[in-house]
C-alpha cells in the first residue's frame, strides 16, 4: 500500500503556471503507474493525464495535452504536474493516483491509490 499526498496547488492568474507535486511514501514509488485526475465543483472527477512506472512514456487527456506536463522523479518518490496556460476552467481539486501496473489508463476505479487532493483555482 501507497500512501499519496499532493501539495503545490493555490491560487494563480489565468495564463499563469503551476506544478502541483505528489509525494508517495509506504510503498515501492517505481512500481507505480501514477495519474492525475481532477474534480471541479459539481462535476465528475475526470482524467488529467498519467505517466508509466518508468517515467519514459505520458499521456494525456486531448483537450490538456500541450499545456501540461507529467513527470515523474523516482528518487524523490514524486510525481509532478506542471500546468501551463492556465484557464479559468482548469480551476478544480487536483489528486494523483498510483496503480500497480508498468502503466495506467484513465479510469478511476483501476487506480487504488489515492491523495487528499489540492485545490487550484485560477482567477480571470
């Protein structure tokens, strides 16, 4: 078992940029497949992106793809999402996930292992 904790998140001015980071501790980091999902007021938590175990491949959900970034610093037992350009819309709770699996997919339910979540919210 993982344990997830996000932190990085606040309050930042549309077209601005943030990187939210994830710091998994209690279990092997690397055997981790990790995804970012997040969650704004009345809607369904949707998926952000995700990054293989091995850091070498990520992906994205298409209408993100080009302004974030996943990557991820084994060492460190981290995972980071830098967020660029950012939108008021992107304003939610961000959480990372970890699957035991080389990679991981978009669905909530295959992701065990979840963070508290971090709050961004990007002003107009």
């Amino acid at each position: 078992q993982v344990q997830l904790v996000e932190s990085g998140g606040g309050l930042v001015q549309a077209g601005g940029s943030l990187r939210v980071s994830c710091v998994a501790s209690g279990g092997t980091f690397s055997l981790y497949a990790m995804g970012w999902f997040r969650q704004a007021p009345g809607k369904e938590r949707e998926f952000v992106g995700g990054i293989t175990r091995s850091g070498v491949t990520t992906y994205y959900a298409g209408s993100l793809k080009g302004r974030f970034t996943i990557s991820r610093d084994n060492a460190k037992n981290t995972v980071y999402l830098q967020m660029n350009s950012l939108k008021p819309e992107d304003t939610a709770v961000y959480y990372c996930a970890a699957a035991d699996r080389p990679w991981g997919t978009s669905r909530r339910n295959e992701y065990p292992y979840w963070g508290q979540g971090t709050q961004v919210t990007v002003s107009s």
